[in-house]
C-alpha cells in the first residue's frame, strides 16, 4: 500500500478480542482502493448498547445499527480551499452485530468486521446507500476489500 493513511483504532467493547490489525488494514485498503487523499480516520469498536446510545444521540433512533460513519471534513469530504484537513471521519463498528450478521451470513467475524469497516469508510468518502444502486455499489466495493489477499490472513482467522 504505497499511500500513507494514518487509522486509530479504539476498541471500547467487550464481545470478543479483536485483532486491532484488521480494522486498520480493512480502512487502509478501502482508502487505497478509492484512490482517497491522505487522511486520518478513527474507527471505533462498540457493543449494541453502546451503538444504540450513539445512534440515539445523532439520528433520534434509540436502536441499535452495525455501521456509522460521521463526516467530520465541512463540505461533506470536498478540501477547503487552501486547506488540508487531517481527519477524514470516524467510523462506529458494533461488534456484537457483526457477530450475528456473521452467523447469519455464513462466513467469519473477521470478513464481516471488514465489509463493515469498509462500508463506513465509503461513506466518510461520499458514497450513500439511500436507494438500491448506491447499496449495491457499496456493498460489491465492500466485499471487494473484505475479499482481498492483503486482508486474508484477517478475515479467515477471526
């Protein structure tokens, strides 16, 4: 991976051990895959109850979700002219959904954690799931990153 993406990884749920290697290279890559500037993005690892409580302070739904992603760029990602802004955004990974939607799908932990890494970072960039085109472009870039040979020794194990 030739650029350089700088990716904070904070691990505050309690569900399972998580290999902090696995989130940082799933955005590293989704970055790298886009072509995306240099940034600095965090991603943070919570639980459902944890999800619920954010997702109830931001959107007004006190339910739990697997993915958010907040912009933190102004302009929703564009660079301020003149300006090169450091952090890109953060994204929220819960844990505990990623489990079930692992089960559910069949496949590792460690696959679904980067699909959902991936997919919150595509949003950080621009790309929306608001109607099927945009989840389906989301998803097939997901899978792509989550499916690559820089992360299996990740996705296979976890």
């Amino acid at each position: 991976m030739s650029r350089n993406y700088e990716v904070l990884i904070h691990d505050h749920q309690k569900v399972v051990w998580i290999d902090p290697e696995l989130p940082r290279r799933a955005a590293v890559l989704t970055l790298t895959l886009e072509e995306a500037p240099e940034r600095s993005i965090a991603v943070v690892l919570f639980d459902d109850v944890q999800m619920a409580r954010l997702n109830e302070t931001y959107t007004g739904t006190g339910e739990t979700t697997d993915v958010l992603a907040f912009d933190l760029q102004p302009g929703g990602g564009e660079d301020p002219p003149g300006e090169e802004p450091e952090l890109l955004g953060d994204v929220f990974v819960n844990v505990e959904a990623a489990v079930r939607q692992a089960r559910e799908q069949g496949h590792s932990l460690g696959r679904e954690l980067a699909i959902l890494v991936a997919h919150g970072v595509l949003h950080l960039l621009g790309y929306s799931d608001t109607d099927v085109r945009g989840r389906d472009e989301m998803m097939a870039k997901a899978v792509l990153t989550a499916d690559h040979e820089w992360l299996s020794a990740y996705t296979k194990r976890v």
